[in-house]
C-alpha cells in the first residue's frame, strides 16, 4: 500500500485525533483489497483535504492513484458534514460500462466529526455476466438491474463538470443560456451535493455557467437564505 507522505512541522492540537484515526485505517486498506481479490478496490479518503482526498489506495477498479479526488458519491457524504451515514452494497456503473458493487465507511472522531471515508470497490461485471447466463440456462433470467454511471478521476474539476453535467441533464436544458431562475436552481442542487465545499468550486462553476465569481456567490446566498430557494 501506498500512502501520501506526512506534511512537516507539529500538528495542531484539534487534528490529532483525526490523524491519529486516518493513521489507524491506513493499514487496513492492503488487507481488505487482498481478501476480496483482483478484482477489488480499497480507497481511504481524508476529507480534510477535498480535492485530492486519497490518502491511501490498494487495486485498480476505478483507475484513481493516492492524491486524487472523490467522485460525486465522495461529494455528496461530504455535503452531509457529520450527518453523514455509511453506504453499504450499492451499485454503479463506470463510464466504460463495468458494474462496481461499492460501500462507502464514514470514519468519524469521538467527538462525532467526519473526517473520512473507507470506500469498497468490487468490480461484478464478470460476476453478473456469469449470473445471467446461469439464470438463462435454468430459464429464470431477469431483466439486470439499472444502475447509474459515476465518473471517477484523479481530477477533481473533471468530477466536478460531471455533477454539473448531471444536474443539467436533470433539468433538462443547458445553464450558460438559461434564466437566473435556471441558474439558481442548478447552484442550489450543486450546494447540496457539496460542490462549494471545495475550495475553488465558485470559480470553476461561474466559468461554465458563464458569469462572475461574484454572481455565483450571490446566488449562493440567495439560494441559502432562510425562506428562498430555487
């Protein structure tokens, strides 16, 4: 296993009880990954670090390496904050079409702060081809479940352009050319999925939705306001 380096210097006091929790999982990532096999991925996420959040890393499911970022699932538990609750057995399909049987694990301190995640990745592809024809020649074969396609990269602003895509695809209509209605909605569904917890979303979002900075931190306020939304 291969994990990222320790920043020089003492810690401050508030986080080692986070790193010394990310120091206690790191170990368990090579174990996991060889129990299940080949076909296995096992990602350690620090959250305190968003946009390149994989501290450790064992097999290759989703081609990611340690210092690369959190798909839209990773967003989407990191917008819960504490709040945030495991995920266990749930499919996806990658772009290229494998189905990955995933579980995510939130690490929380004693206090109750999220800090992390132990992500789960199995590659069924094989598996569920297997299935299928098992099934047809007993003559029980079922339509295979739909699953729905995560993007996973080492680049966060790639991971971010494809939450926005979806929420396009969602509302059916392209946000450069739509009304600030439109664009407040899609900045409310981004806001929830934990997009604007990264530290250079705003200016990523107002270069594809084509406006300032300082429109996109309008309408987020507008669009948190007690009372308002899109």
């Amino acid at each position: 296993m291969a994990s990222a380096g320790d920043v020089g210097g003492a810690r401050q006091p508030g986080a080692d009880a986070a790193e010394d929790l990310m120091r206690a999982v790191e170990p368990l990532v090579d174990g996991l990954a060889a129990t299940f096999g080949p076909h296995c991925e096992v990602v350690l996420h620090d959250f305190r670090h968003p946009e390149s959040s994989i501290r450790a890393l064992a097999g290759s499911v989703t081609s990611r390496h340690i210092g690369g970022a959190m798909s839209e699932i990773g967003l989407g538990v990191l917008a819960q904050g504490d709040r945030a609750e495991d995920r266990l057995n749930y499919l996806t399909r990658t772009p290229d079409g494998r189905t990955v049987k995933s579980s995510t694990l939130v690490l929380r301190t004693g206090s109750g702060q999220v800090i992390g995640a132990l992500c789960v990745n199995l590659d069924i592809t094989e598996l569920r081809i297997a299935a299928t024809s098992l099934a047809a020649l007993v003559g029980s074969a079922s339509e295979p479940e739909a699953t729905a396609t995560t993007f996973f990269s080492d680049d966060i602003g790639e991971v971010m352009e494809t939450v926005i895509a979806q929420e396009e695809s969602a509302l059916g209509r392209v946000l450069p050319r739509d009304t600030r209605k439109g664009r407040l909605a899609i900045i409310e569904a981004l806001d929830a999925k934990g997009v604007f917890k990264l530290p250079r979303a705003v200016q990523q979002v107002a270069a594809h939705l084509n406006v300032s900075r300082a429109t996109v931190y309008a309408d987020l306020s507008a669009t948190r306001a007690p009372g308002t939304g899109a």
